[in-house]
C-alpha cells in the first residue's frame, strides 16, 4: 500500500521513482520486518505469560529440556503479523503470486494456530487429529497447485525444471497439481518437524529463504534468467520482496529465539513458515532445488520416517531419539552446539543450491 502510494508520486518528486526497485523495496522489506518483530516481540511475550500460553515439555524428551516448561509458545503469531505488514507496505499488491503467498502464509499458519489452541488454550494435549491436520493442509496446497496449474500467465505451468540440466524439462501435465501438493505440505510438515531445539529451525528458515530469494529474483529477471539459463517466469520477482519479509522477520524472532529461548514459534509458526518455502519453490520452479537449500529440514523428516518404520517393523530404533537433532543431543552434544553445527551445514546447502545457477 505505501509502495503504490509513494510512487504514484514520483512524477512530482523524482527521487521516488526508486520505490519501483525490487531491490530496494526489499530491503525496506527486510528493515521493517525486523524492526517490527523486535518492538513488538517482549510485548508479545508478555501476553502469552500472562495467558498461560506456555510450552509442555514430552516426558520422553532429552531431560535438559525440562526448564523449557512454562515458556511461552505460539510465537509464530508474531513472525506471520511482521511478515504481512511488511508484504503490506512493501509489496505490489497488484501481483497474484504476492497474494498466493499471503494465503499460503496465513492459511498454513492459521491450521497450525488451531493445533496449538487445542494443545495450549483447551489443553487438548493432541491438538489437532492428525486426519483432520494433513486434510486442511492437503486441500490448502492443492488449491494452490490448482491455481498456479490455470495461470495463463505461466508457460511453464506444468514444467519440472531438474537443477544441473538446462534442457531438463518434465511435463507433468495434470500430475503437477498432486505434484505440487507434496511439494508444499512436505516443506511445512518438515520445519515442523525440525523445531525442536532453541532456534535452530527459525535459522534454517532464514538461510533457506535467503538463498531461496537470489534464485527467485533471477527467475523475475529477464536478462538474469537468459545469462544464467534458468526458466524466465514474468512476475515472480516480486515475490523477492517476499522472501526479504520472511528473512527479517526470521531474524527478529531468532533474537527471542535464541538459546535459551524466550519465546517458541509453535506450529503456527513453522507450518505457516514451511508452507511459504514450498509455495516459493512450486512457484519458480525450483522444487528440486528445495530439496537440497532446506537439506536439513530433509534430513529431520527422513530421520523421524525411519525411526518409525524400524520401530514397527523390528522393534528396534535407528537413532536414539528423532527427529535426528535430539538424537545427537542424547549423544552428548551441547544444545547449542547442535544448532549452530546444523546452521554450518545448512549454509553449505544454501550455497550448493546457488552453485546450481552456473552449472547447467
């Protein structure tokens, strides 16, 4: 809104004639987002103590976990409230993708806000029944894929682009819409996973997006996609500013965040997280290369399947906890070092995914 506003005028006033830089619009995005969940942030924290929106710690956890208890929870509140008004002020309102990303953002967000009500408010320690959470996840992220399937606007509506390979180039036909259905509810389900210990998903979040910005910006670019060889999609720069949003917002929270935390982000939060970097990903066609810039989101959600699977089949465990982070805090390893250990390996992916723009 405030973008549109303030250039609008730059007939009148020249120097506002730099609003229509992606560039510069972004990192306002990023400043305000930041900004925002950093006032906003001990506010919040104190309204959830005072309501009795606190963590509960699993019995079965790593016993350091046990003076966790009593703090406060559903933080994603705030990550989501900074990274709209930030969109708001910042975005062109005008751009489908921007508002499929909103609704990507709030409708995942608000399916984990009902989980964690349950959980915390009405103290339903299940929350959500399973059926009932992937369904409205399932029917959100198929609506998506629905959506961006009938863009008339998209060439490449039904096109798997393989990183490495310039000419790989799949046409899944209808298959894209359950294709990309997978895509966005497996990224959500796989920050959700990895929130277990202070800070280290909402870090991995912002590396990813980070990384997950540049390619998104080129793939908005003209003249960046033809140098690099990379699918040109009209439109979807804008949603760079997005990913400045996200990543401010990220950081402000990890400033909470941070071991030992004040504030967790809840299922509100790494739901509504998750389900932005899948929806960024099926937009500009950079599904594959989700995969290896959220490598350790992966890798959680993998530990967690074979640790189930082995259980039930040999009554016997792969890891000594899952998701595969606990695991390695039962070994011995300090908290924080288990963060920011998987931090280094999350950058390392970020810039292998990014390698990905040269090698084709």
């Amino acid at each position: 809104m405030l973008y549109s506003l303030l250039y609008n005028l730059h007939d009148w006033f020249s120097p506002l004639n730099v609003f229509r830089y992606i560039t510069f619009r972004t990192s306002l995005a990023v400043l305000t987002a930041l900004l925002f969940s950093l006032l906003l942030g001990p506010w919040i924290i104190g309204r959830m103590k005072k309501f009795s929106m606190t963590q509960q710690i699993r019995d079965d956890g790593p016993k350091t976990h046990i003076n966790k208890a009593g703090t406060p929870t559903m933080g994603g509140v705030l990550i989501i409230l900074c990274i709209l008004f930030s969109i708001f002020l910042w975005g062109d309102l005008k751009n489908m993708y921007v508002w499929v990303m909103i609704i990507s953002l709030a409708g995942f967000g608000l399916i984990g806000f009902l989980d964690d009500y349950l959980k915390i408010i009405r103290k339903n320690h299940k929350g959500l029944r399973v059926l009932s959470k992937f369904s409205n996840q399932i029917v959100l992220a198929l609506l998506i894929g629905i959506f961006l399937y009938m863009n008339p606007k998209d060439p490449y509506a039904d096109i798997l682009s393989v990183p490495f390979f310039k000419k790989w180039l799949f046409d899944l036909s209808l298959f894209y819409i359950p294709f990309s259905a997978i895509v966005i509810v497996g990224s959500s389900n796989a920050v959700n996973l990895t929130d277990g210990i202070d800070g280290l998903a909402i870090g991995l979040v912002a590396i990813a997006v980070l990384a997950t910005g540049v390619l998104v910006y080129i793939s908005g670019h003209k003249g960046l996609a033809q140098y690099l060889q990379v699918l040109y999609l009209p439109g979807t720069g804008e949603l760079t500013v997005i990913c400045g949003a996200i990543f401010g917002a990220s950081l402000g929270f990890l400033w909470y965040n941070s071991y030992p935390a004040d504030i967790f982000m809840g299922d509100v939060g790494s739901l509504g997280l998750g389900g932005s970097l899948g929806t960024l990903a099926v937009i500009t066609k950079h599904e594959i290369v989700l995969a290896v810039v959220g490598g350790i989101f992966v890798i959680e959600t993998i530990s967690v399947m074979l640790q189930v699977v082995s259980f039930k089949l040999t009554g016997k465990r792969v890891f000594k906890m899952a998701p595969i982070h606990h695991h390695f805090e039962l070994k011995g390893w300090p908290e924080p070092k288990v963060i920011v250990r998987f931090w280094i390996i999350g950058m390392m992916l970020a810039l292998l995914s990014l390698a990905t723009l040269k090698v084709r």
